[in-house]
C-alpha cells in the first residue's frame, strides 16, 4: 500500500493556471501573491495529467478500491402501477 503524498510544485506535471509560478533560488514562488508557492491551498494549481485531487493530494499516489458485487445484492427497483395494467397483471408493484 502506497502513501498518500501532496502534490509539490517541482513536480513536472505541476502548473499554475494563472503563469505566475517563479522559482526564486530553486524555491518555487508565487509572483500573484508574492509568497511561495503552496499547490494545497491554491485555487489554480493544475496538474497535467488531471490528478490533482482537493487538499492538494497528488491522485498518482492513491490506489482504488474496487468491491465486486454478486447480482444477488443488487436491488432490483419496484415500479407502482395501476389502471390497465393492474387489472391485466393483478400486481401492484413489478420487479
């Protein structure tokens, strides 16, 4: 099981939306609003590779869970009819 890690903005799959990502002394910097540069609490962090998930999580580091499910634990939907058809088939709900 892999670690969930934070997206980082040395990443070459990471980009700023606006452009503004600078890197002043090999530390990425945000020229919109002059601090460094933070991918967990900007509005246009972008991954190129659309893994970029809320809370700054990179969505590469993550596996799924898959759960298989037999026919039998499906539920089947009941469908109310009435009229025409409750009097041809005598049921007040179909499966």
């Amino acid at each position: 099981m892999s670690t969930v890690k934070k997206c980082f903005s040395k990443c070459n799959r990471f980009k700023c939306g606006r452009n503004y990502l600078a890197f002043r002394g090999g530390t990425p910097w945000c020229r919109w609003t002059d601090e460094p540069c933070n991918p967990a609490n900007c509005n246009y962090a972008v991954c190129i590779n659309r893994r970029l998930l809320p809370g700054g999580v990179c969505g590469e580091t993550i596996r799924r869970r898959t759960v298989e499910s037999s026919p039998e634990e499906e539920i089947m939907p009941s469908v109310k009819v009435r009229g025409k058809i409750f009097r041809k088939i005598g049921e007040k709900e179909i499966f």
